[in-house]
C-alpha cells in the first residue's frame, strides 16, 4: 500500500522535472541564439568596415590632413586630437577619480551623507554622455571662458568617465583583505602609510583596468566634443591645450554623411584606426592587471 501512495507523488515530480530540464533547454537555446546574432552582426559589421578600409589605410592617410578630395584625405589632425585629448582626460580624471576613492573608503565616516554621495556618483555613471556635453558647454566653454579647445574637451570627457574611475576604484580598494590593513596598523604604521603602503599596491590592478577602461570609452565619445565644438574640419594638429580641435569620431562622422562612396571607405579606414588604438589600450589593461597581479602575489 506504500508503494501505491507514493507512486502518483513519484509521477508528478518526474513530470516536474521533466518540464525544468525542458525549460532548461528552450533557455539555453535562446540564450545561445541570442549570442550568436550579436556576435555574427558583429563579425558582418567588421567584415564590411575590413573590406571597404584595409586598401586606404596606408602611411600618408595617417599623415595627411582632412581634404575635400578622398583620395588626398587623412586622419592626422583628428589622430593627434584624439592623443591630446585621451591623454589631458586620463591626467585630470586619474588622480582626482582614485583619490576620491581612497577618501570615501578609508577615510570618510560611515554615514547617510557617504551613501549619499555612493548613490549619486552610480546614478552619474548611468547618465547620458549629451549631459556631460552640455554640462562641458555651460561651464567650460562659456562659464570659464576656456573656448572651444583641447582642455574644455579634456575637462568634459573627465566628468564623464570620473564616476566610472571612482567606482572601479572603490571595488578595488574594498576587495583589498582587511587583514592586510590590521597587520600594518600592528606594526604602527598610520592610516595614511597603511592606505599608500599596503592596501594602493594591493588595489592597483584593479584601478589601472578601471582607469583604462574607461579612458577608452572617452576615446570613442563623439556627441560630448560636438557639443563642447570639436570641429569637423580641422587642416592643423594641436600644439597646446587651448587650440582647436578634432578627434576621429568626429571625423569619421564627417565622412560617413557624405554622399560619396570613397569618402564611406576612408571613414572605414579611421574606424580601422580607432578599434587598434581601443585594443590597444584593452590590451594595456590586461598587461598592467596582470603584471601587478604578480607583483602583489610574490
């Protein structure tokens, strides 16, 4: 009679079973299809901008200035634009992003003013890269009077990645061991030589990914710089942080609205351009993690 009374239990769960591991599958399958749509698209995408590029990049499009013939137009204006602006961003948004970091994770009282602060730096990363252009607009080209130049784009592609920074850096800081803190504070070491000392080496790989992750994303930003006034044809390179400028979304925008074909070939090659110097700097990244990672396991 026991066997009787536990055979329609014994029926139902197969049957529940059944339908979950069915379920697992339809899951599984949509998950997979999912991915391979975006990773074909992706492969097309790149396979289209390889085919049109690759026979226009050569030597004198990266040294020759924007022209209105295809055939005699370069990337060198918007190359060096794009180095002046990526390098006065990294240095003004690096220091400023990792020491605000340390101070609201090793310094700053544990109260509803710091959560505060937490939830808005998030809420900022999450905003539209338009709202830093404007924000840029109103208070550093107009505001400060900086003008259309190299340094208000700097300044306004380091508001936009500094919460970015901010927050790699506090995840660095916090998965650094506590127990690596109390050993220093046993040996008498201050806060601050524990934080320089101690716990910067051992959150170091994870900042400078943070950091070059988001500099790369402010490498391709193009709507921040149009509304700062990047311009769109620039036939001279930077020679301080107060000239004019381009950077090469902007250009290959530029090129990509134009009617004619050769002009949509040599924007595929600057998009050639830009995706080396973006895996260029992912490459950085994972050099820099990986090498410290060593350091601070030996």
């Amino acid at each position: 009679m026991a066997a009787l009374t536990r055979l329609p239990s014994d029926t139902r769960f197969r049957r529940r079973l059944a339908r979950r591991r069915a379920l697992d599958k339809l899951f599984h399958f949509i998950f997979l299809a999912s991915s391979l749509i975006g990773i074909v698209t992706l492969a097309a995408l790149l396979f289209d901008v390889f085919r049109k590029g690759l026979g226009w990049l050569d030597w004198d499009f990266l040294t020759s200035f924007p022209s209105r013939f295809p055939h005699r137009a370069g990337i060198k204006a918007a190359l060096a634009g794009s180095v002046w602006v990526v390098g006065l961003t990294a240095l003004i948004a690096f220091p400023v992003g990792v020491a605000a970091a340390i101070y609201l994770e090793e310094f700053a009282p544990r109260n509803r003013w710091t959560q505060i602060i937490n939830t808005n730096i998030s809420n900022l990363a999450g905003v539209p890269s338009v709202v830093y252009g404007i924000l840029g607009l109103a208070i550093f080209v107009r505001g400060l009077g900086l003008g259309r130049s190299v340094l208000s784009g700097a300044l306004t592609l380091a508001l936009l990645v500094l919460p970015i920074i901010i927050i790699a850096s506090q995840e660095a800081i916090r998965a650094v061991p506590d127990s690596i803190r109390r050993a220093s504070y046993a040996l008498g070491a201050t806060q601050w030589q524990t934080v320089r000392h101690a716990v910067l080496p051992s959150a170091l790989p994870g900042i400078l990914t943070g950091t070059i992750l988001a500099i790369s994303r402010a490498l391709g930003e193009t709507a921040p710089l149009l509304i700062v006034g990047a311009l769109t044809f620039v036939a001279f390179t930077p020679l301080g942080p107060m000239d004019v400028f381009t950077v090469l979304p902007i250009q290959i925008f530029n090129w990509t609205s134009r009617p004619q074909e050769e002009f949509r070939a040599i924007a595929a090659a600057a998009i050639i351009v830009l995706l080396a110097m973006l895996l260029t700097m992912n490459a950085l990244a994972v050099y820099l993690r990986n090498k410290y990672q060593g350091k601070t396991e030996n």
